[in-house]
C-alpha cells in the first residue's frame, strides 16, 4: 500500500530548533526506508525564503499497521517537529520513473539541501 505524508512543521519560535535537534535521525531513518523499499521519495517543503516548513513523503508498506509502526519511531513525530501530519493513500504511476541519473537533475539546476 502507497502512502503520501504530509507533515508540517511547528510555527513557534523553537520550531526550527527541534528540527535541527533531529533531522540526522530523520535523515538516517529515511536512508534506511529507501535501502528496504518502504520509502520511495521524500522532501522537505520550503517557504519563499528557503526555510524548511514541512516535510512530504512517498511510502509503501504492506498494511496500514506497518504505517504506524513507522509513524511511532520517525523522529520529527517524537521531537515534536512536525504539528500537524496528513496520512494519504495513493496510488503512485510508474513508480520507476523517479530513478533518473544524477545527470538528469544536474541539467536541469538542482541544488542539494543542506
């Protein structure tokens, strides 16, 4: 089962500081779920000056209780970066085509977060 997540992030002023606090276990996390298969894009969501404001995420697990096991240990939940989540299903077409080469994206400007 596909899953787009939302997730957004507080607006308080310690905002930013909670996600700094844990976006290395995010990170981890995330390269993990790539390596299995569970999560196949991610990004973080970004207002007109560049700050990170969200996250948005395409998973597949096998069953919604696999969601939620997920859900339980993703450090932006457990440090309170993320106030509000938004759990989609989804149905992601050719799935495969997010697999371009580096050279691809270097064409057209991307820019590695940091």
């Amino acid at each position: 089962m596909q899953f787009l997540i939302i997730g957004k992030d507080g607006t308080d002023a310690w905002a930013g500081e909670r996600r700094n606090a844990v976006r290395e276990k995010h990170l981890r996390l995330g390269d993990q779920m790539e390596a299995s298969g569970d999560r196949w894009y991610g990004c973080a969501i970004m207002d007109d000056h560049g700050k990170m404001t969200g996250s948005m995420a395409i998973l597949d697990f096998p069953s919604k209780e696999k969601l939620q096991d997920y859900l339980k240990k993703e450090p932006y939940i457990l440090g309170k970066v993320w106030k509000t989540i938004e759990v989609y299903n989804c149905n992601v077409k050719n799935p495969w085509k997010f697999n371009r080469p580096k050279s691809f994206f270097e064409k057209r400007g991307y820019q590695k977060i940091t």
